[in-house]
C-alpha cells in the first residue's frame, strides 16, 4: 500500500541501478513505523528472527517494486515507511490519482515483485541453510500480496480500482468508493482479529490493518473535497482536450457541484442540460464546469449556468 504523492525529477539518462542508488543516498530514505520495529523487537526472544528478517526484506523489495515503476515516470521519492504487512512509498507531488494508468501501473508494481519473489524464494530455500524456511518464506510473502490487494485505498489495491473506477463515476466518486470499502474491510478484518482472540490463535496483522485502515480512510475523506478541487485545476492547467470526450445528460436543476463530481481522468466530459419535459436546453463542457467552481459557484444550478453562458 502507498500513500503516493509525487515530484518530477530528471533522471533521464540514468540507469535504474543508479536510479536507485540516488534514492538510496538521500538521507532517511528509509523509515521502520514503530509498528513494525516493536514486531521485529518481539521476534528476538520469541525465536522468530529469521522470519521478522524475511519479513523486512519482502516489504523492503515490494516497495522497491513501486519506486522502479514510479522512477520510470519521472517521479521523486520522498521517502519509504515500513510497516508489518507493507509499506508506504511517499513521492512529492500530489496528483498522481489523477493520472490512472500512471496510479494503476506504480501500484501494481508492489504485488508484482511478490509474485516474481515466490519462484526466486523457493529456489533461495532450497538450500539445505534455509529449507525449513519455505512454508514462512512462502506465507509472509503471500499474505503481504493480499492484504496489498484489498480493494481499498490506501492500499495498492485501492488504488488500481480507483484509477478504474474514475473513469466511469468519476474521480470523486470512485475515491470516497475506495475509502468506503476500505472502512468495511476494516470492520470485517476486526471481527476477524476478534475472533482468532477468541479461539487462541490471536492474528495480530489483520488486527493492525484494520486499525490503519480504518484511521487512514477517516483521515482521507476529510480531504477529498480539497482533492476533488486541486484534480480539476490540475487537469485544467496542464493537460489539453483530449480525443476521448464522454457525454452526459443532467437535469437542469443539477448543481454545477453534482457536474463537478462526475469528472474524469483521461475524459473531456460535455454535459447537456435536459428541461423538466427531457428536451436539451443546451450543453456546459467541462471547463465551464472548472470556471464555475473555481469561482466559488458550487450551488448554483446547471440551468442558471446555462442561462449565464448565452447571454
């Protein structure tokens, strides 16, 4: 999972290796969560360390995973927090929820190095030094592949279905989707750690997720509005009209805010404004849409709109 805000940097001409190694010679690149340094600290008397080591290089690589892929687009890392079941790669600049195919394929990457880690895992604990090592190696490996593919923000998963989902409902629309499941797998996750208390097998990951998750979806809906606002003047600012232009009817006494919502990555969307009896009244396009907002008139109907641009 990956809280990914994003920078430009101009690594052109640089190989990936050494990419890497300038992320590497930043200072505190790398930060352990107190999550996951209390973890590894119970695992010394407990007599896991091979595991909790194992555990800390397939996040480590998971997250490498994502800065290889983001690095390929230009981006600057910030900086890689490790937690127990994943991490969280932090790039500067914001908008990158707001490029899907650029938010789909960063955080994919993750779960992909872990699928490429199960073959090259078994061939490493073939060796009669790490054979008994196979089935932890395996399971670690597993569980930080599903629980990063949880269809919720903020994890990888939240965000491979948000960048789908903001083309059909719109970016909005499809973030406050992602954090609504991500407080339902939260409470679910929950019970579930309740219940493996219950009958003694206590599973402290699904408990700690369901506490991130459930803190980090409250925390980012707070913050969808500002995002919302910050998408479309990103979009308005950088990028022109593109070839894929969707249309979409709305009733006249629609908000320009209910027209706002319904904007999309990648879509140049043309609104016509239907009357109370379905005829066109006319069509808003998307950056009047943009004008409107910025402008403060989030309330204001879509027919009073139309009215305002005619005259």
């Amino acid at each position: 999972m990956d809280k990914i805000l994003m920078n430009r940097t101009n690594y052109r001409g640089l190989s990936m290796l050494t990419r890497l190694n300038c992320i590497m010679r930043k200072k505190n690149i790398i930060h352990i969560h107190p999550l996951f340094a209390i973890m590894i600290l119970l695992a010394i008397p407990s007599g896991f360390v091979i595991q909790a080591l194992m555990l800390f290089g397939i996040v480590l690589l998971h997250e490498f995973g994502h800065v290889i892929v983001a690095k390929k687009y230009g981006y600057e890392i910030d900086k890689i927090t490790l937690l127990p079941f994943g991490g969280m790669a932090e790039l500067k600049d914001q908008s990158i929820g707001f490029h899907p195919r650029r938010e789909s394929s960063i955080a994919i990457a993750g779960p992909a190095v872990n699928i490429l880690l199960i073959p090259i895992g078994y061939i490493f604990t073939r060796s009669p030094l790490f054979s008994s090592y196979w089935n932890s190696f395996f399971l670690i490996n597993f569980w930080i592949f599903m629980f990063n593919m949880l269809p919720a923000l903020p994890l990888d998963g939240g965000r491979i279905i948000r960048a789908i989902r903001a083309r059909e409902i719109g970016y909005e629309h499809a973030t406050r989707e992602a954090y609504q499941m991500a407080i339902i797998l939260s409470v679910l996750l929950f019970c579930f750690s309740v219940i493996t208390f219950v009958v003694g097998k206590p599973h402290l990951g699904a408990f700690m997720l369901a506490i991130f998750l459930f803190v980090g979806a409250l925390t980012g809906r707070k913050k969808v509005r500002l995002e919302t606002m910050q998408f479309l003047r990103n979009k308005h600012q950088n990028y022109p009209v593109t070839n894929s232009i969707t249309s979409l009817a709305v009733s006249a006494s629609a908000s320009v805010r209910d027209a706002a919502l319904r904007c999309s990555p990648d879509r140049y969307m043309l609104f016509y404004v239907l009357g109370d009896t379905g005829e066109i009244m006319g069509m808003i396009d998307e950056s009047e849409i943009a004008t409107a907002v910025f402008r403060g008139d989030w309330m204001k109907s879509m027919e009073e709109l139309l009215k305002e641009l005619v005259r």
